[in-house]
C-alpha cells in the first residue's frame, strides 16, 4: 500500500463540496490534513460551520478547518448561491452541531503550516473561490516550492460558464485570486465545466446514499436533494453535475485525465463581459494535443471514465 | 425560378473572400448588386483592387465595387495577414489588371443607395471586418429597416479563436463595429470558427478548380494553393477552412443551419485578454435548443451538411 497523499482542501461548503470531502474522507489514497474555509456557495463562517459539523458526523473531528477569507481581493462578498446549495450552504439539512471550533490559524496560515509540515509531497486541493490561496501566495511566496501539486476546480475553457455566459463561479468569484493561482511557479490541474458537467449522478445511486446505515453518509444523500432539483433545468431530470467532486477525485487518482493539455491560461480580472473567464488557449490541438513548453498548467478537457459509480462505491466502502 | 436575393457583399479580398466571390457569381439564388471593401487581410485599396480584377476576369465587371474604410473605430489598420492570403491578398498569383477602377461612393454609402434600390430585399453579406457596415448604420440610422437579412462571417463561440485565443480575426479587428452591428435591429445570422472551421476543400476539389477552362475559375484555384500551405498546421494536411464562403453559401440558400440559436452575443470591445470576444449567451441549451425571446441574432453552430462538393459544383456549373 503507497502513503496516502496528504491533502490540504480549500472549500465552501457547498453541496458539492460535501461530496467531494466524504469522497476525500473515504478514499484510502488520500488524508485531509487541513481544510480551510471562503465564501463563494455560502459564506467562510457558514461553510466552515457546515464543514465542523459533516466531519463531526463522518467521525474525523480531528482535522483541522480554519476560516478563510470572507471577501474577495477587489470586491465583497457577493451573496452565495442560496438557490443553488440553499439558504444554510448544504440544502437546508439540519446536520448535528459540532462542539468543535474553527482552527486559531487562518486558511492561509494553515495551508502554509501544512506546507512546512508536508513539504514536497502536499497536494492543494480548492474547490471554491481561490482567495485563500492568493493569500498564502501573498504572505509566502516559497509557498510552490513545498507544494506537489495543485488540482483546482475552476473555470470554463470552451464550454458556456454558469454564473456568466464565460465564466464559471469559483473563478468569476474572485478573478485576481484565481489568476495568482495559475501564475504560481507550481503543477496546476485546472478542472473546468467543460468536464465536471460531464459527470453527474443518478437518482438510483443519491438512494444507495440514502440507504446506508451511518448518518453522515445518510446527510449526505440528504443534501444532495436540493441540489437534484436544481440541476432540472440543466440535465431535463433529477440529477446533478459533479464539480467539486471530478477535482477530488482526479486529486486522489481515481480517475485520469485523457486530455488535459498544457497551455496558457489568462484569467479576465477586468469588469467587462468577460470578467472571470479563464481563457485558455486552445489554438492547434485539432490534429493531435499539444503542451506548451515551460507551462505548469493542465486543463482538464476530458477523463478517461464516468466517476459516479466509483464516487458512490468509496462512499460507501467501509 | 424564384428572383435572386440582391446582395451587398462586404469584403477583405482576401483568399476565402476569392472563393466565396466566385461562388456568388455563379449562384442562380443571389445576384451581387454591389461590393464594399475594407481592411482585413489586407488594405482597403488592395482588397478593392483585387476585386475589380477578379470581377473583370470573371466577366462581371459590371458590378460597383466601393472603397471603405482603411482603419477601423478604435484604432489604425494593423497590417493584414499576409503569412495567411500573401502580400498582395490573393496568394500572390497575378491576376490581369482591370480597367474598371472603384466607385464614386464610399462602401457605406453605397450599401445605404442599394438599401433604397432593394428596399425590404436587400441581404447584407460581410465577410471581413465590420467597419463599413457600421460607419453606414451611424450614417443612417434607418439602414435596418430596409435590410432583409444580415450574414456575417465572424465571431467565435465556443470554438477557440484564430487571432487570439479566444477571438476571431474580422471581429478581432474591429469589436466596437461588430458589436454595431449585433446591436442594430435587423436579423443576423452570424456564421463563426464553431462552423466555418468544420467544412474543408480537397486538394482533388481545388485540382477541379484548376482544370476548368476559365481563367477566372482557374485562378481561384492558384490562389487557393497559399492557402492550402497556410492550413496544413491547423489540419494536419494540405487543406483549406471555409470560413467566407460557408457564409455565402448560408446566405444563398445553399445549406441551412441545423443548429443555430438565437441568443444574446455581446462582443468584448476592451483592451483586455478577452478583447475582441463574440460572449454568446449559450448556457442551458444542453436539453434542447432554445431561442432568447427578442433576440434576432442566431450564432450557426451547425449546417446540415458539408458544403465542399456543393460549392465547388456550383462555381464550375455553367
């Protein structure tokens, strides 16, 4: 058995979020190490509140969540997605308060702590907006060199955004962070639309969810509720697409990237019609896929499998 | 036989500008009334140039052919694309000089004369930068009113673009007049990379260009050699994009777009990465096709059927 990838995930719990950590939690190839908080779904405090209380029920309330940023580098919060992942972050589902509380450290502090203690073999996992990432980059700019990679669900290459016709909300959230990620001297996974809402889950496997005997794998069925309905309007039926999950899970391993070609991505932090895009530049991979010399970031445009099954399977593996 | 749709043709002559002319001439359904050049692939003056001599080689000489607009709304001509259609436009093959020499009229003005002659009739054909179309419609605001249909070649949606990453090169090199355009009340059909990059000519379809008996013919076939050398990057052989002529032959009839929404297109006019971008609003089409109530721009993402053979068959008929 390898050592499992020590994982330090930057969230905003978040439906899909809740996925990804049970997911995370499940899998024998990583260990959360550390989880820091920011609004984007809902805001840092609620979703770090939201995180305290999943890992109480999940059993690992041993892992660190610290609270990150509540505003974004150039602006305010803006409000979250109540319509997507209700009005408490996780589909209005009453999970048992936690006696736990959030770390002293900040989500910054924290990550660059974990760097030190994981150097060289720490993978950054963020699933929302990258405010918490751009101030650890900020406040220590060695941070790359102790970090093995960085998988980031984010963006929207040539696929349609979702909170803007270009732009996709992690990044559209906070453009400025999101650009101080990519330009990073580190390996970057960048995970965009155009693959997660490839990937969704049935109803049949939300009920194997439902079904299990342990609570915290009961909620998370549960939450995920609100966000079938939601996802209606896009897929004509109760389903809902993958996000954060597909990152946690190319993260971990489990599945690989069939396509993901390395080229340059510029993210619009203008106030314009295309604030929050990530524009990547996609030119000349009709004949065959093609890097770009000397560029460290990947985009994900395809993985070589479905991940709902497998995603259920780890879930419920015991 | 019903009467031919009178067209004003707007061009950047230009090698597809060449094969979407020839095309155009030879059509039973649409009758050119008139040509207005514009810098793009080349000059202005150069573009006028090539036409007058095409056109008096292929026996039209007939047609008034306008000169427009040098440099573009915000900024000064940039210089063409001569690794693409060769330093005089038309891959550098000789053409006889015409005696015919440009119109009295500037292209905008006369586009507005022929809106008056084919009030109701006339269908607007631009296949290069929009800067004339856009100078007309600031001339006389009515312009519209009299304007059956718009076809425009340009704009990438989700496709990567040519000229940057995310942007065409006709919309690229002038995104406040297209965005004139957009934004004027007439139906446009707006033909980008999505579709004009699908659809090819082979080299045995240029070899039947170049055996025909016409000079004219024949010449569109030497001019398509620089082309076909230009292309082998994008394709992985000796090839070409039909991106000018694709838009002629939707504007003749000759094919009709399978899948072509009318949605929200907002052009990017900053200075910005995205500078230059066509934003089409194409989120939640994922179930069915949707048309946005009140929007009479449709984006073609798809034709139904390749057009080679249709138009290569359509230039050598007789």
């Amino acid at each position: 058995m390898t050592t499992p990838i020590p994982v330090y995930l930057d969230c905003d719990t978040g439906i899909d979020d809740t996925v990804a950590l049970a997911y995370l939690l499940a899998s024998p190839a990583v260990e959360v190490v550390g989880i820091g908080t920011v609004s984007g779904n809902t805001t840092a405090a609620q979703a770090a509140r939201n995180t305290l209380d999943l890992l109480h029920l999940a059993g690992h309330d041993g892992i660190p969540v610290a609270l990150g940023a509540h505003d974004h580098l150039d602006h305010p919060y803006g409000g979250g997605a109540a319509w997507v992942h209700g009005e408490n972050g996780i589909g209005d589902v009453e999970v048992p308060h936690s006696p736990a509380e959030v770390d002293t450290r900040s989500a910054a502090e924290l990550l660059i702590d974990l760097s030190h203690r994981y150097a060289g073999r720490l993978h950054v996992l963020t699933i929302g907006p990258m405010t918490n990432i751009a101030h650890a980059l900020e406040q220590d700019p060695t941070l790359p060199s102790r970090v093995a990679e960085v998988t980031a669900m984010g963006g929207a290459a040539l696929a349609p955004g979702n909170i803007s016709p270009a732009s996709e909300a992690n990044v559209h959230n906070d453009p400025q962070a999101a650009a101080a990620l990519i330009e990073a001297d580190w390996d970057v996974t960048l995970v965009p639309l155009d693959v997660t809402l490839e990937h969704t889950l049935s109803e049949e496997q939300r009920g194997m969810l439902l079904a299990d005997d342990r609570p915290f794998v009961r909620a998370v069925g549960e939450i995920l509720d609100h966000y079938f309905d939601f996802y209606v309007t896009t897929y004509g039926r109760r389903t809902c697409a993958l996000h954060d999950p597909l990152a946690a899970v190319i993260a971990a391993g489990g599945v690989s990237p069939a396509r993901a070609p390395r080229v340059p991505v510029v993210v619009d932090t203008s106030w314009g019609p295309g604030r929050g895009q990530t524009i990547a530049d996609l030119r000349g991979q009709r004949v065959a896929a093609r890097d770009h010399e000397g560029v460290r970031t990947r985009v994900v445009l395809e993985v070589d499998a479905p991940i709902g099954a497998h995603l259920v399977e780890t879930i419920l593996a015991r």
